[in-house]
C-alpha cells in the first residue's frame, strides 16, 4: 500500500526556495525569449517565425508578455529576502547579511566582465579607458541599457531591510527611521545626479547605483513580494487538494495572462504587473512543485544569473551571427539557451570557487541543482 503524501510531497509548506527557483526558472525563459526578439530593428539577420499562425502575429504578443520577467524577479527578491532577514532582530545585521549577498552578486557580475571586456576590445566594441571601466564596474555603461536592473537590485538590496524591519515588532518611532533612509537616499540621489555630472568619476557611478530608485512600478511590486510573504499567499493555493487545485491554478494564471494582454501589451510596460505577477507566479509554482517541469525549471533558476547576463551579449553584441544560424525562431531561441548554459559553466567554474574561499560556510555554493539534481527544500 502506497504510503500517505506528506505535506512536504504535496508543496504544502508555503513558500519555500523550491518555489523560488521554479518562479525564476520561468522568468529566465521569459527574459531571453523577450529579449532576443523585442525589438527586431536591432537585429542584423532575418529569421522565420514559426509560432505566428494564419496570419496572427502570435509572436508579438509573447514577446511583450515576456516583459513580466522583470516583475517575476522583483517578486521573487521581495519574498526572498524577507524570509531571509526577518528573523534578525537588528538592523545592522540585516545589513551585514544584503551586503555579503550584494558583494556575492557583483563578484558573478565582476567574473562575467573577465570574459566580455576582453571580446569587446578585441572587436572594438568600446574602448579601454578609466571611464569606460568605472562605469562597466559599476554596471552604468551607458551602451549595456540592460544593466540598468543590476543598479536597481542593488537599491533593492538596500532598502529591503528597513521594509522588512516594519514587520517586526517594534514601536512607532522606529518605524519612522528606515522610511527617513529611504526618503533621504532618493534624495541624495535627486541632488547628486544633478551635482556630479562627471561620468567618469567614481562618486557619480555610485550616485547612479541608485538610479532606479524612482522606478516606482519595481518598488511596488517588490513589496508586493514582501507582503504576499508576509502573509503566505501561497496557502490560498496549496490548501486546494486534488484536481480542483490544478483547476483553480490554471484559470488564475489565465485571468493574469488575460489582465496583462489586455492592459499593458507593451514591449516596455509594468503597468499592471503588481497585480498580475502574483496572480500569475504563485499558482504556477504550485502546480510545478515536485514535478518534472518544475525539475528543469529549477535546472535553468541555478543558472539564472549568468544566463541574464550573457544572453544578451550572445545575441546583441557579440554573437548574433552565431545565434541566427538556425533561421527559425523557436531553433534561434533554444540555440540561445544552450550558448547562455555554456557560458554560465564557464564563469560558474570560476565563480562558485572564489566565493566559497572569500566567504564563511553560512554562504558557500555548491554545484547540487547544476545537473538535475534536485536540491533541499528550505524557506525561500
């Protein structure tokens, strides 16, 4: 006799970094497939569209709901980071804690840059010089536009714990201290921009770190991501039991794929993503729990990082002869994929060493998850 399905086999757990990866895995493949065929002005080789049917312009609609990438990892970075931080009870904790994650993100950042600053000399892309390599350090080269959401994880990083203090319990006027910070970075970064106009120098790169401060569609849905957390939004899915649960998910990611069809189809538009990503993420990583599906986006979440970072390079600025070789859209796609991995083994080989050698034991990485295999569940 089979033995009963316990919660930890059912998802029943909340939200846990199972979850969180399934969630970033879906995102990755948003992103490159959103990035590789956005803006077709940019592309140097022709290719043929295999998923418009009967004259619908199917591939148009995907590519601008791939935008959703953006929100999915805003999401996700809220509910990481509060399961992360809201158990330490001091500030300065919570931020010795970002910082080290924030160092660990920037170092994969740094190795990558190992690897593309190299090429583009060679190929003449820029030109080395103190400016080019301050603000390519900083992720603010003017040319790289797609950097701008390293600037904007950075802010993120460091405002989440004065938010996620908020939740703790705490009296009033502490409460009203970290949203001071808040307010007086953003601030800070509205005066200094417009004072240090040099952008060669370092302090007008570190100004700029906080550039995104003022996008307020990512901040409202990074907190989106604290409070559904907060609250265990999950629950309201995983509680369903048997089909009715696959019933209810599914028609909750349609009327969030509807919504954002509707509202905000848009290459660029987040218009609508603090309600839709939600709506969107959280029945889809239930029903992808302990799946196959959910295996391989796992697979593509631990590779997420470098992914990002070289996709682009692959098809935009280095590589697109290559990436274009297969001619029809969805072999350009997975060709991407499979350039994007290989060039994520590679700075990994570097990466996941520095890091454990810099780092205590409570932040070493392990290659487990690299090659389907599967990984612990923890809180996310």
């Amino acid at each position: 006799m089979a033995e009963k399905q316990t919660d930890r086999e059912l998802g029943n757990l909340g939200f846990t970094r199972i979850h969180t990866q399934i969630a970033k895995g879906i995102a990755i493949l948003l992103m490159v497939y959103h990035h590789l065929f956005v803006f077709p002005e940019n592309l140097e080789y022709n290719y043929i569209s295999v998923i418009n049917m009967a004259g619908f312009d199917l591939q148009s609609i995907l590519v601008n709901f791939g935008k959703i990438c953006v929100g999915i990892f805003l999401f996700c970075s809220g509910i990481g980071l509060y399961y992360s931080l809201i158990n330490i009870k001091s500030l300065k904790d919570m931020y010795k804690k970002v910082i080290v994650h924030g160092l660990k993100f920037m170092m994969n950042f740094w190795i990558f840059l190992l690897f593309m600053i190299p090429i583009g000399l060679y190929i003449h892309h820029f030109e080395f010089n103190a400016r080019t390599i301050i603000q390519m350090i900083t992720a603010s080269y003017s040319e790289m536009q797609e950097w701008w959401f390293i600037r904007l994880y950075i802010t993120l990083l460091f405002v989440a714990p004065p938010m996620i203090r908020l939740y703790q319990d705490i009296d009033v006027v502490k409460k009203i201290v970290p949203l001071g910070i808040v307010i007086l970075v953003s601030i800070f970064h509205n005066i200094g921009i417009h004072l240090f106009t040099d952008e060669s120098s370092i302090l007008y790169a570190i100004i700029n770190l906080f550039s995104n401060l003022n996008n307020y569609d990512c901040i409202v849905i990074f907190v989106v991501g604290i409070m559904c957390a907060r609250f265990n939004i999950i629950e309201s899915f995983q509680k369903v039991s048997g089909y009715k649960r696959w019933i209810l998910c599914m028609f909750t990611v349609f009327v969030a794929v509807y919504i954002r069809i509707v509202f905000s189809n848009s290459p660029l538009s987040m218009v609508v993503d603090y309600a839709v990503v939600p709506l969107f993420v959280l029945p889809l990583v239930t029903v992808f729990y302990n799946t196959k599906i959910g295996t391989v986006l796992q697979f593509f979440a631990k590779h997420s990082t470098n992914i990002w970072f070289t996709h682009t390079f692959w098809h935009l600025y280095f590589g697109q002869k290559i990436v274009f070789l297969p001619k029809y859209s969805v072999l350009i796609y997975l060709w991407l994929l499979v350039l994007s991995l290989i060039s994520s083994y590679v700075i990994n080989l570097i990466y996941v060493p520095i890091c454990n050698l810099l780092f205590n034991k409570m932040h070493k990485l392990s290659f487990n998850g690299y090659f389907f295999r599967k990984p612990k569940d923890k809180k996310a």
